[in-house]
C-alpha cells in the first residue's frame, strides 16, 4: 500500500489521466462522431441512416439504433486492401496519417474538465473559489493567489486536466500549426495531382485563418489577464453587474463567432471543405489512401471536432462553471460572497465557514455533487457544440475555394482586428 502511494502522483495519477481524457473522452467522442454524423444527417433529410448491422445473441437480433456499425466499420477497414500508389512515397505515405492524428489526442491535455480537487474548505470570494485548511482558525491570514495555486496550496489536487501549463492557449496554438503538416504530407507523399491540390489547400486555408483565430482570442486574452486556460475558467465565474456571469459569450460575443469560425475552417469540414472538394478533387489529400489509414485520417478530423468544441466551451461557455453554481453551492448573486476588497483574514473566514448572516449559498450543496455537476456541465457543452458542427456541415453548401480565402482575409482579420481595439477602448476607460 505504501508502495502504491509513493507512485501514485508521479505515476499512476498522469497515467490515469490521459487514458481518461485521450482515449476515453477524446477518441470516444471522435469514435461516437462517425455514427451520429450519419444519423444526423439523415435525421435531417427524413431517413433513417445505418440501422443493418445487427449483433445476434441467441435468437436475437440486436441492431441498437446503428450502434452496431462501429464494430462493423472497424472490421471492415481492417480487412480492406492497404493500396500504395506508384510513384509514391512510401514512408511518408504511412506517416502522414499518424501526423494528421497525433496533435489532434495530445491537444486534450490543456483542456481542464473541473477546477482543482479541494481537499480542504471552500469559500467563495468575488465570484472564485479558494480552498483553505479544514477549521480554518479565526486569527489565520491567507494570500488569495496563493490559496488558488497547486504550487503553494498543498490541499489543491490536479486530478482534471492532463497538463496544467501557465501558457496554455500558447500551447493550443502550436499544436494547431502542425496538424496541417500530415494534410500536406499526405497530398505530396501520394504522387497525385488531386491530392497534391488538397495539401496545398489545406496549407493556405491554415494560414488564412490562423491570424484571425489568434486575433479573436486577444480580446479575452485582455480581459481575464491570463493564457492560462484553468485560471481563464476561474475568471469566468465573476459575476457582472451582480448576477451574470462574465462567460466569454458575454463580454465577447463577436470573438465566439469568429473563433468558432476559424476552427471550423481550421478542421476542414463543411462548408470549409476545399482540401478534399469531392465533386473537384475526387477526395484531395487522402483520394490514394485505403484501409486503416483513410480511417486514421476520418478519426482525426472527427476528434479535431471534440476539441473545437472542448476548446470553445472551455474560452466562451464558462468551461466547468454551471451559471451560479460555486464549490459551496448556488449563487444568484454575488451578495453571499466574501469581497477581495474585504482581507481574507481572521473573523471574515471564520464567520464564512460557520455560514454567518451575510454570507453562504443561496442553495447549499456537498461538494461531491458540485464536482459531478460540473464535470457532467461541461460534457454536455461539448455534446452541444457537436451537435452544432454536424448541422452547420449538413445545412450550409460549401464555398468556393476564392469565398473561403475572402471570408478570412477580408471579413474575418479586419472584424478581429477592430474587436481588438474596441476591446482596448473599452478597457482603457472602466
């Protein structure tokens, strides 16, 4: 037992972890996709979708709605033949896939599903939480910042996101300038004209709105005062004017939209869907792959869609806040909370913990159900804004490849740009 505790943070816990987020979350969600973008899709045009595949058991035949057809998709990219062009290159014809997949698993390790494990007492300051030492005395003096930081709080536990980087939007960035390259290596590597013209595509679409994706996000950036995505999280849950909480939609309802624009267009799904075109390119970048590795390309585009959603739950949807709800319980207003201007010291915790006239939750709750309430908040956020990738491919037409270069050099850079200074003004006169 001793042994197991001595390895259990360093080793087990990290472990844990990606396995968890990679694998389960991640490559769960990106599996799950390619069924319900089918339904979905035919859901919207009144069919049924895939319902034949079926699982006999006995005297059964059990179909669950399609369900089945995930197995039966995996066999069969199994069994198909592995087709290498000729002419190609071969090494690279086989990792292009994995680069193409890789950064879209890795990239899930900055996206927090729940703020810090306390293991202490939680009070609510200005619309934040802060975990203290289990009956705090009344003559304790503690720094906020410090209460807040695994670094220097001993009671907070990184249990809900892979890596806790300082410099996590930094982090999201690189990752997402990379994953272009398996898309470009995949059209060069395939010896083809009609993939070659998708890895090019593919290129120039990424650059074309990797400016405005940055440029959307400086607004924020500006406002919570941190590239930290926990702590950007954390922000979130101020409340404006008393009641509402300052979730990114709010304070930047322009930089959403332009953000979740630019990721689409980013990802390549429709309507931004130039680098593989099937009625111009017959597939793009992955027309001479089979087998496995055409599945590896479709899972990883499926997967970016997890993030994309994860990501803008994560900057503009409050990440794990459910409105209202703190780690003691539901705020309507901000007048049960403890105020920074007040010093977290002495009598004021004190007299907070013991729940005190002015202070205390509107409606209190253990802290367990706090923790599953927003884990179980910020999955369905995720749910949602799949859902909303899927019907905008199923309900706008592509564009035309010199309307998707329009739209990010001409619409979306000067919108992001004057957000950013009208973001600026703003700040410069509250």
């Amino acid at each position: 037992m001793e042994f197991l505790e001595s390895i259990w943070e360093p080793m087990l816990l990290p472990i844990l972890k990606v396995s968890v987020v990679v694998f389960v979350i991640g490559m769960g969600i990106g599996t799950l996709l390619t069924l319900v973008e089918r339904k979905q899709s035919a859901y919207m045009q009144r069919r049924i979708g895939p319902n034949r595949a079926n699982l006999r058991i006995g005297g059964l035949n059990l179909r669950l709605n399609g369900l089945v057809h995930l197995a039966a998709d995996g066999i069969k990219m199994l069994l198909k033949e592995d087709f290498v062009p000729a002419g190609a290159n071969k090494r690279l014809h086989l990792l292009a896939p994995m680069i193409g997949l890789i950064p879209a698993m890795i990239i899930f390790a900055i996206v927090p599903f729940m703020d810090f494990w306390c293991d202490g007492t939680n009070i609510v300051v200005d619309g934040m939480d802060y975990c203290l030492p289990e009956g705090a005395a009344a003559n304790g003096s503690w720094q906020l910042a410090e209460l807040a930081n695994p670094t220097y709080n001993p009671l907070l536990k990184h249990y809900f996101q892979i890596a806790d980087m300082n410099a996590g939007l930094l982090y999201m960035f690189a990752i997402t300038g990379i994953s272009v390259y398996g898309t470009a290596l995949a059209g060069w590597a395939s010896n083809s004209k009609f993939s070659l013209l998708g890895g090019l595509r593919a290129s120039a679409q990424m650059i074309s709105y990797e400016v405005s994706m940055g440029l959307s996000l400086a607004g924020i950036l500006m406002i919570y005062g941190s590239i930290d995505v926990n702590d950007m999280v954390r922000e979130q849950g101020q409340l404006l004017f008393g009641f509402l909480p300052m979730w990114g939609i709010v304070v930047q309802p322009l930089a959403f939209i332009m953000f979740l624009t630019a990721s689409i267009a980013e990802s390549k799904r429709a309507p931004f869907d130039m680098p593989e075109a099937e009625s111009e390119l017959v597939a793009g970048y992955f027309t001479e792959y089979s087998s496995m590795k055409f599945a590896v390309f479709s899972l990883g585009e499926f997967v970016a869609i997890g993030f994309i959603a994860a990501i803008t739950a994560t900057l503009f949807l409050g990440g794990w806040h459910i409105p209202w709800l703190y780690a003691d319980g539901f705020h309507f207003t901000d007048a049960g909370m403890m105020a920074e201007s007040v010093s977290v010291t002495g009598q004021g915790v004190a007299d907070y913990i013991a729940g005190a006239k002015d202070h205390g939750p509107d409606i209190a709750l253990p802290y367990w159900m706090v923790v599953l309430l927003r884990i179980g908040g910020f999955l369905g956020k995720i749910v949602f804004l799949c859902f909303l990738q899927l019907q905008l491919r199923w309900t706008l037409p592509r564009f035309r490849y010199d309307q998707i270069m329009h739209l990010g050099w001409k619409i979306l850079l000067p919108l992001s740009l004057l957000n950013l200074l009208v973001t600026a003004v703003i700040m410069a006169f509250i």
